[in-house]
C-alpha cells in the first residue's frame, strides 16, 4: 500500500510539474554524454566513440532561442599492417566549439520541444600516425616514422532534438553534425538541462 501510495504520489508530482513546463524560458545550463561518429578521411577512419558536451543557451521567447557549446567528439587508435613488415598506430581525436540558433516548432502537448538548430563551429582535429618498419636486412632494428596533422576549422553545424520539460530540468536527445577539415563528425547524447 504504500508503495502504491508512494509512486501515485511521484506519478502526480511529474504529471503536475511537466503540465506547468509548457513556457520555460530564459538561460539554461546543461551537459551530455553519447555516441560520437568520428572520422579522418585521410586515414579512412570512421569510428564510434565516446563523446560529451557542455550546453548554455537562453530562449527569450517559446519558439526561439540560441546556445553555445563546448562537445568532445571523442578519440580512436588504429593499429594496422601495411606490405611486408610495416606497421602503422594512428590516434586521432577531435573537439568543437559552437554557436547555434535554435527554432521550436509548436508542439500540441505542453511538456514536449521539438527543436532544430543550425549554427558555426570551429572543429579542431588532432591526428598521430606513427609507422614502423622491422628492417629485414638486421631483424633487430627498426625505422620509425611519426607525423603529427593539427587541422582547425570554421563550418556550418546543424542539429536536431526532442526535449522533455519536467518544471525547471529539461531531458534530451538531440543529434548535432559537425564540418571538420578531416571529416565530418556527428554527435547523438542525452543531456539533462536546468532552467533559470
């Protein structure tokens, strides 16, 4: 019974704070974790990897607002055997910067945003790749080779998203892409916001 009672009572007070969220507006912070889509055309890595990132934005009005963010595309290490006795470790990494515009489309039910963003970001790719040779004339001796590629770039980002609002914090899962010079990384997170 009173577990009953229990989960009537926080099934009341989510139904009654998600009810009162339909306008929650002003400046919100907030951070998530996901699943990042990294890539190096170059090397032809294309990757899942761990990302997160960290979210502040305003919406001044229901239907607009804009956010800045900082998102860790994450890091992969590739090992491979190239002919004959050449071995090649490369270790590449990328994070970026953003501004976005975001639009709100009306949504009939008060406690859902479905929103899309489009905005620039300055993605910065760092990439390692280390070759080794066994020489086969001397088995005991190896040439080693290392080149390192730091590429920065300024590019059109975009996103979409769907927010549920539960009074002051708001959960999502949004989708952003992001232009780099070495390829073009997406980011799928959940996040959780805070209101002000």
């Amino acid at each position: 019974m009173r577990l009953k009672t229990s989960m009537l009572l926080c099934t009341g007070l989510l139904v009654g704070s998600a009810a009162s969220a339909d306008d929650v507006l002003g400046l919100y912070v907030g951070a998530g974790v996901g699943q990042s889509t990294l890539k190096q055309d170059y090397y032809q890595i294309d990757s899942h990897a761990t990302g997160w990132k960290l979210i502040a934005g305003w919406r001044p009005l229901s239907f607009v607002g804009a956010e800045i963010e900082y998102a860790n595309l994450g890091s992969k290490n590739v090992s491979y055997t190239l002919n004959g006795p050449i071995y090649e470790h490369i270790s590449t990494d990328a994070h970026a910067t953003a501004v976005f515009a975001v639009g709100y489309l009306p949504v009939p039910l008060p406690w859902i945003d479905l929103y899309g963003k489009v905005g620039a970001a300055r993605v910065q790719n760092n990439t390692t790749a280390r070759s080794q040779e066994d020489l086969v004339i001397v088995p005991t001796t190896t040439n080693t080779t290392t080149s390192v590629t730091d590429n920065t770039r300024t590019s059109i980002a975009w996103g979409a998203g769907l927010q549920f609002k539960l009074g002051m914090p708001a959960v999502r899962v949004e989708y952003e892409r992001f232009a780099g010079e070495q390829g073009n990384d997406s980011l799928l997170t959940a996040a959780l916001t805070l209101n002000f």
